[in-house]
C-alpha cells in the first residue's frame, strides 16, 4: 500500500465498466452502435442519433457545443472538485477512442454531492454519456493520452450555468 497521505483513508471509487443498467441514475450512455442509423444526404451518408438533450427553460438559454482537450491523469487519482449543471443535461462524446473515466454521485436533496452515492466509470474505446440534470460529476478524466471531446449543454451565461463544489477529497483506483 501506497503511503501517500494524500490518498491512504479517503472515501475511495472503484472503477466499473460504463455499461448502460449502472450508469442509468446518472444519465444515459452515448455510442453509435446502441441505434440504427437513418440514411440522409441523398444517401451519401448515415446519421446515429445517439442522445436528445431537453431544453433548458431559462430565458436567455442557447446550446452550446464546445470541444475540450484533456492531459492524461494517472490512478489512483485523488478527486477533490466535483461540478454539476441544475438547469440542463450535458453530452460528453470522446471525438477519437480515449479512454476516459466520468465519476458521478446524486444531489443530496439540498445542492450538494451526496458522496454515499459516488461511482466511478471507466469507458474504453469512445463513446460517451448524457448526464441527467443536477448530477454531480468530476471534469473528464483522460487515461492514457490526451483526449478530445464534444461538449453540448445549455447554456444562460450565469454562474448557474456549471456550479462547482470542493469536496472531501475520494480516491478513484482501478476496479
């Protein structure tokens, strides 16, 4: 065992494979081969809807798409911020095959992670997930490489946009 005050008797999240029943209280998982595509462009190419994200309700509210580019991370990882977007869901979509890691937890009815709740996904070879609104989550977590991803959300241009909180630091390590 590691001898890392910074890591030794923190709350810890085991990783688990992203996989659809799991993840299900989060959001749901994005991946092209979960539905079958639609031939559009005069049959020059297919389309996969894979997610459908509501509209936020807040005057002013436009979606917003946005590509971030990670720096690979190493586990175990201690996690100390975790961030959540009340008003709108969010697509996260690996653009090339990163593996990646989201670690996820519920509100606790009063606007903070309720860390009883906290699991951590490892998701290999793409993909993605759509977070329910007001779930709490870290920022992309990169393995391996760097990484590129698409990020929609709805977007009022407030502080309420993206909340982040400091929690007590949890340590992720591989399942």
């Amino acid at each position: 065992m590691s001898e890392n005050p910074d890591i030794e008797g923190r709350l810890e999240a085991r990783l688990v494979p992203a996989t659809t029943a799991p993840f299900r209280p989060y959001g749901h998982l994005v991946s092209a081969s979960a539905v079958d595509p639609v031939h559009v462009n005069a049959g020059t190419a297919l389309r996969y809807d894979i997610a459908r994200i509501d509209a936020d309700t807040r005057p002013g509210s436009r979606l917003v798409a946005s590509v971030f580019e990670t720096a690979p991370q190493a586990l175990p990882l201690v996690v100390r911020l975790l961030e959540r977007h009340a008003f709108s869901q969010q697509a996260i979509v690996a653009m090339h095959s990163e593996d990646f890691i989201l670690a996820v937890c519920l509100d606790d009815g009063q606007g903070h992670p309720d860390l009883a709740t906290l699991r951590a996904f490892h998701f290999t070879g793409g993909g993605g997930v759509v977070y329910r609104r007001g779930i709490w989550h870290t920022p992309i977590i990169g393995l391996g490489g760097a990484g590129r991803f698409f990020v929609q959300s709805w977007q009022a241009g407030t502080t309420e946009d993206c909340e982040e909180q400091f929690v007590g630091p949890f340590v992720i390590r591989a399942g």
